[in-house]
C-alpha cells in the first residue's frame, strides 16, 4: 500500500510512501475508492448524454455533491436521488 506524502502540481509530480496500514484502513479506503468510480461513471454518461465534458459536470455541481450537499460521499448524494 502506498500513502501519498505530497502533490506538486506545477511539476505534476506525487510523492509516495510505502506505509504500514491498519487493515480496517484499507478496507474504508477500498470502500470509498468504489464509490468515486460509480460517481465517476455517473458523471462521465452523464457528459456524454449533455455533450459536455465531464470536468465542466465537475466544476458546475459535481465537486457540490462532495463539498456542500452534507452527505459523506457523492454517491451518497445519487443514491438519494435515485430513490
């Protein structure tokens, strides 16, 4: 398993760890890993049926679903919605 240290974006480079991690950490960080890809494919069929690009989804209202809608997660968000 690797810990990401630091991420520099103007040489586009991640400094990386291998770490020691607690195997109930690795299950919550599988668990969440799951969810961003389902959001992630929701988002991206989502552009594609708009004609829009994906990151523009992102920035109007998909990063919102992380940040302001008060759910853990936005699949949380889609889940509701769906329901």
């Amino acid at each position: 398993m690797m810990e990401v240290l630091r991420v520099d974006e103007d040489k586009m480079c991640i400094d990386l760890s291998k770490k020691s991690i607690k195997a109930d950490a690795i299950g919550v960080a599988q668990k969440r890993l799951k969810k961003a890809k389902s959001v992630h494919t929701i988002m991206r069929q989502t552009a594609i049926k708009l004609g829009t690009p994906v990151e523009q989804l992102y920035n109007e209202w998909g990063w919102d679903l992380y940040e302001k809608a008060g759910f853990d997660h936005a699949f949380d968000a889609f889940r509701v919605a769906m329901s």
